[in-house]
C-alpha cells in the first residue's frame, strides 16, 4: 500500500453503510488512495464465479444476488446491490484496474446459511440500531439525519480518506464492547468465516488487501483469535447444495433488509445523491418540478429556486451543514404542493423510493423455464417493468392472445406478474386488462416452477395435471378447468376433465354442485373465445346442471336458516346465469324453469330463496304479472311471519337486481309491499328493519326517491289500470319497436337481420 495508508499495519477495514452513497464515494477514494492488492466483499462465496458479470455492458444496477437451494428454489436469499452500493462501488473499483484485481466474497456460505433452521435470536438478548445509538448519542433524533449530516453531506474527500473509517470503526467498537453480538446470533460465526478468509488472503497478498463490509463487523474482524477458535464455530454447520445468479433488483425493494440484513426508506433519494456530483437539491428539486408538471400541477422555474432557498433556510436554521431530505420534502411540500401532502406522496412514491429496474445480461445463469419466459418476453415485446401498468388486450388479435395466453399460464404457476382487472368501456369476453408489476422475488417463482418444465408451456400443463389429481373439492377441479381454458392448455384438459367428472359423480352436495357449474359455463364461453375444444366440458356441464335440477328444491327446503339461505339465494343466481350459457340440450332451460317455480311456490322453503325464484322467472317472461302479484301477496299476507316476509321482499327486489326499477313501474307490487310495511306490528318491524334497510338502501338515488314520492301521493295518484303512466302510450307501437330491429342486428352480429 501508499499513501496515507501507507504506516497502516493489517489490512485495510473500510466498514460501511449498506447502500449508502456517502460511504460509496468513501470506498472509492480509500481504494485509490491505499491501492489494495485483492478486495475482499462481505457476500457469499458462491457468488464468486459470477463476479466477471458485473463488467459485462448488459449489468445494470441495482441488481441482486440470488442464492437458492438447489431442491427447494423457495428456500433463497438475496443479496442486493444498487450503483451506490459501496460493495459494487468496490467490485466495479477492483474491475477497472489496469492490472485486474481479485475481488472475493468473503460472508459464511450460502450453503450453511440456508440450510440452518431461522429461529429467534436468545432471549433478553439487545438487538440495537447501531446508527440509531450513534446519532442519539450525537444529540440527533433520527439516525437517518445524522448519517446524511456526518457522511453523505461530506462534499469532498479529506486529505486522509481513511479517516472515517478509522472514526466509524472506533465507535461500532465501543458498542460491540457494550452489546457483544447485538442479539445477532449467528453473527460469530459469519464473523469467524470471515476471518479464516481474511488469513488465506493474507498468506496471498500480505497485508496488502482491502475488506469491505458492514461497520458492524469491523471490531470483530479486527480482534485477535486463533484459527483454531473460529474453525471450531465453524465445524459441523448444516449444508445444502446451493445454485447462485444474477436477478435484477428494484429501488422499492432495496427499502427492505435483504441479505445484508440492511434496508433504506429513501433508495431513490439515495441515488440521485450518488449520480449528482454537484448541487444535488437544485437538480432534485428540478425533477420534483418535472414529475409534477407531469400531473399537470402548475410548477414553474421561479418554484424551483423558491424551494431551494426555503430548503437552505431550513438547513441552516436546523445547524445541518447541508440541506437533506427532510428539508427538501419540507420544501416541496411548501412551495410546489401548495402544503397538501397528495402531490407531496408521488413526489415520495416516483422520487424518493422509485421503480427503477435493473438488468442483468444474457450470460447469466438461469433455470431453463426462465430463459423460455425471457424468449417469450422478447418476442411479445411484453417488458419486465418495476412500474405498475395496464395492459389493454384485444383477443381478436395473435399478438394480444399470445401475450394472455403467457400471462395466464404463469399465474397458474404462481408467477404473478400479471393480475386481471376488469376491462374498461367492455365487458365482452374478447377484451382482457392486466395489472403488470414485476417484483424481484418473482425470480425465486420461477426458479421454483422449474421443476415442472422448460417451458413455460410444459410446466404449465404439467402442474395442472398435477393440480387436478391433487384436488380435493369439486371447486378446486372447475376452476382449475376454467384456467387450463385461459391458458390454452389443451394437453392438459384431458387429465383435468377425467378428475372433473370423478369428483362430479361422487360429490352429493348440492351447495358444491351450484358451486361449480358457473366456473364451467364460463369455460365453455372463453373457449368459443378463443378456439379452444370444450365439448367434452360442455358434456361434463350439462350432467352437473341436471344433477342440480332434481338435488336444489329437496336441498331448499331442508330447514336453512338466514345464512344458509342467503348462501343458497347466491348458488340459485349462479345456476341461472350458468344455464342461460349452456346449449339447450333436452330442454335443460325448461327444466330448471321448472325447478325455479317450484322452489316460488312452496311454503317451506325460505323466503328469501322463493322470492328470487319468482323474480328469476319474471324476468325471464315464464311468471305472469298477475301470477308475480298473486305470490307476493301470499308471501306478505298477515299469516306470514315478518322475518320471511322481508326474506321474500330481498329476494325479489334485493338490490344489484333492479328491484327498484321494477317497483317503480309495477303499481300493484309497489302497492303489496306498501300495505304489507304499514301492517308489520312495531316490534316484528324492528326486528325485520335491518334486512329491509340492506334491501331498499341499496338502489340508486334516484329509485328511492321516485319511490318516495310515489308511496307519498298513495294510490289515489297512481294511473288506473286502463290507462299509461304519463309520458307513455297506452300499449305497444310494434312499428316503432321493429325499427330498432336493423340497429340491433349490426351490433350483436355485425350485420342487419
């Protein structure tokens, strides 16, 4: 070593902040200064092969290490690094030396590390913040304060760069004197690998090597022990056979502990810190300014220099020797925001934290499933962003269908990159919107759905094999179908169907039946969407719906009482809508017309079920006006108990029905519930209060308040029989409804007819 390095004796211990810039710029200008032999990096020493990748021009921080158990992908730890991460600051120092440097890591094993057991540290054992303890005992309130004050805000380098070290060093001493371990338990024995690393470089290089590694460790490193002591912490570690890669990692995930066991609130802030060489608050407060013209606030220049100075000000009147984040926010939120903290969150969300996204080249080792899904990504132009974003798909187009296809067969590998919302302005099912969102840790899902395949395909249709002949319910085998569907995994539709009709034929539960037949007309419907062969589904369908038709009315009127019922009313709903896609085959739609009357017109089944089978039938045109009136007033007749009754009123007009609309322009139903209201003895209206609210404060505003008006003026205001409300003709002018025949035909089959 030279310079002011140069009387050291041992090794140079630079002790860090992770993923701090100011210790960042540190490192750099202590590697510089001391020209170090070898660089030595806390992480672990399966990542070492994988070091020559981060000079490839493909790296782009921040990025992450990722460590896995070979059988078990979900066992995995990351070790992340961002582009003012002193351990990459050194990496990329050690790279881009004339004459290469070897750089190590140095950390206990990936393979002892996720092979222990986790469990909580001794108990009554201190777990402190050593920041926090520091800036307390500096007189500050906020470690993050102090930091910034002590190191970040350090302009320039002093003539001896390695001053903070030494400073830094000497206080994580006098705490570890105070602490010991810190309640970190396995702290000794990462600290004793260290240092058996530390004695094979010195036997290399002397002690012309550099080691860069949390201030923490430091002490320990630098104390006196035996090769014996620390190999006998080291001796019957657990092991596991362990795979390691690059994975890129994102700002918003470097705010939480990782590998390091470290985490920061402020990753973007942190950044532009490190890139900004000079003026770092103007030039933030700059892109504040930009991100909220964006959001079309009126920021102009003159807020910008505003801000600056109330910053200053603020940092001046505080002692700080430069203005931080918190006076920067302080700021911003003063001076563009108007002093509403709504703006102010973007500017934390976009800024402050960030989405940034990292890349990792195309050399790096992955599993084969992540290479196809990489292809895939490539060819579909569907980019891996760290920013939330919809995806609007046309299935009409190949483009669009194939990038649905990929989405859905990786949620049913468990890959959730992709989750579907509900599409705007269409409800057809040949339009599909996603909510994309890549998260690091999906890196560790697919690592782990490589069991199943190569391919995205193969293993999608492998686990759904897979998950079919493990399913326990019929639920799970429909749904599981209504995906394979989706994901247009005919290979797999066979495998799925045989345990569908299995656990169809043994499955005696009605409730589960209804269940289930929703989740497979809706299958057969995305597959006339998307070309798939359903017919065997349609087969298995039609079965389950007539299973359903004898088993419902005796299943009914088996005693249920008001949850059991209400449960039932939403299965008969699903049922309905079920059959109304199914082919009419042998009069299916006739029959369960059949079973819904009967279900209206028996007294033991609960009202809240007869009420919506009546209202089902009406709707459907096989329930007379007069037939619709006659069970009404059988079902709110004075015989009648209260509670039924107003189960039978939120059958029939519950809202989300369009319950009030039918009351509205249905007199003699408006007028049965009136009296049947009027003649409720008060105590039973009390009681039947809370259904009734539920039923009648769920229409729109404006039903209820036609509604009131209309009880308010009683019948005496309500047209007679033989003549039309105003505002509408007598009967039907069957000229005027034919004429909007054509319009129809060209919007539900593209053509007149």
């Amino acid at each position: 070593m030279s310079g002011p390095a140069a009387e050291r004796r041992g090794p140079l211990l630079l002790g860090v902040r992770h993923h701090g810039p100011g210790s960042a710029r540190a490192v750099r200008a202590a590697l510089d200064a001391a020209r170090p032999a070898a660089v030595l990096i806390e992480g672990p020493p399966e990542g070492d092969a994988l070091l020559p990748l981060a000079a490839d021009p493909g790296m782009r921080p921040p990025v992450a290490l990722l460590a896995h158990a070979a059988d078990d992908p979900g066992r995995a730890a990351f070790w992340p690094l961002a582009a003012f991460s002193p351990e990459w600051v050194a990496i990329r120092w050690a790279q881009e030396q004339d004459a290469a440097v070897p750089v190590r890591f140095i950390d206990l094993p990936a393979t002892h590390t996720l092979a222990a057991e986790t469990g909580p540290d001794a108990a009554g054992s201190v777990r402190p913040d050593p920041l926090a303890v520091l800036a307390e005992t500096a007189g500050y309130d906020d470690p993050e304060r102090w930091w910034e004050d002590v190191v970040e805000h350090r302009g320039a380098v002093r003539e001896d760069p390695l001053a903070a070290f030494e400073a830094l060093g000497e206080a994580m001493g006098a705490l570890r004197e105070a602490y010991g371990d810190g309640g970190h338990a396995r702290d000794p024995v990462r600290e004793a690998y260290m240092r058996q690393r530390m004695r094979a470089a010195r036997r290399e290089f002397g002690d012309a090597y550099a080691v860069v590694c949390g201030a923490w460790h430091v002490p320990a490193l630098r104390a006196k022990t035996t090769a014996a002591a620390d190999k006998a912490l080291l001796t019957g570690l657990p092991k596991v056979k362990v795979e390691t890669t690059w994975v890129p990692w994102t700002h918003r995930r470097l705010a939480r502990a990782g590998g390091y066991g470290a985490g920061i609130t402020s990753p973007g802030w942190y950044a532009h810190l490190f890139a900004a060489r000079d003026r770092p608050v103007e030039r933030w407060l700059t892109k504040a300014a930009g991100l909220l013209r964006e959001e079309d606030r009126q920021v102009s220049p003159a807020h910008v220099i505003e801000a600056v100075r109330l910053a200053g000000t603020l940092a001046a009147v505080r002692g700080r020797p430069a203005a931080g984040l918190t006076e920067t926010l302080e700021a911003v939120r003063a001076v563009m925001c108007d002093g509403s903290d709504i703006p102010l969150a973007l500017v934390e969300d976009r800024l402050v934290v960030g989405d940034v996204l990292g890349e990792v080249p195309e050399g790096a080792p992955v599993v084969p499933l992540q290479r196809d899904l990489s292809r895939q990504q490539r060819s579909l132009r569907l980019k891996a962003e760290a920013q939330e974003r919809e995806l609007e798909l046309d299935l009409r187009k190949d483009t669009d269908a194939a990038k649905s296809l990929l989405l859905h067969r990786l949620r049913l590998l468990g890959i959730g990159w992709g989750t579907p919302a509900a599409s705007r302005g269409s409800t057809g099912t040949f339009r599909e919107t996603w909510r994309l969102r890549w998260e690091p840790e999906l890196s560790v899902r697919v690592a782990e759905a490589g069991i199943w395949g190569t391919t995205v395909l193969a293993a999608a249709t492998a686990k759904a094999e897979a998950d079919a002949a493990a399913a326990a319910e019929l639920g799970e085998v429909t749904a599981l179908a209504e995906r394979c569907l989706l994901a247009g995994l005919s290979e797999a539709l066979p495998a799925v169907l045989r345990a569908l009709a299995d656990r169809a034929a043994l499955d005696t539960d009605v409730a589960r039946l209804a269940q289930a037949l929703p989740a497979l007309a809706r299958s057969l419907r995305y597959g006339d969407v998307r070309g798939t062969d359903a017919s065997a589904l349609g087969t298995v369908a039609g079965g389950l719906a007539e299973r359903i038709c004898v088993a419902l009315p005796p299943a009914c009127a088996a005693g249920l009482d008001a949850d059991a019922a209400g449960e039932l009313r939403g299965h008969v709903d699903g049922v309905h809508g079920a059959i109304g896609l199914l082919d009419d085959v042998d009069g299916l739609r006739e029959r369960w017309s059949a079973v819904l009357r009967a279900l209206a017109g028996r007294d033991a089944v609960p009202g809240v079920i007869r009420g919506r089978a009546a209202r089902l039938l009406l709707d459907d045109g096989r329930l007379p006006a007069k037939e619709t009136a006659r069970l009404m007033g059988l079902a709110l007749s004075p015989a009648a108990a209260p509670p039924d009754a107003a189960g039978w009123i939120d059958g029939f007009a519950g809202g989300g029905t369009g319950g009030g609309t039918l009351l509205v322009h249905d007199d003699r139903l408006l007028g049965l519930i009136d009296a049947w209201l009027v003649s409720v003895p008060e105590g039973a209206f009390i009681d039947v209060l809370p259904l009734l609210r539920r039923t009648f404060g769920a229409y729109e505003p404006g039903v209820k308040r036609t509604l009131g008006e209309l009880v308010r003026r009683g019948p005496s205001a309500k047209p007679a029989p033989d003549r039309a409300p105003e505002g509408f003709a007598p009967a039907l002018d069957p000229a005027r409804a034919d004429a909007v025949l054509p319009v129809l035909g060209l919007l539900l089959s593209g053509s007149p007819g």
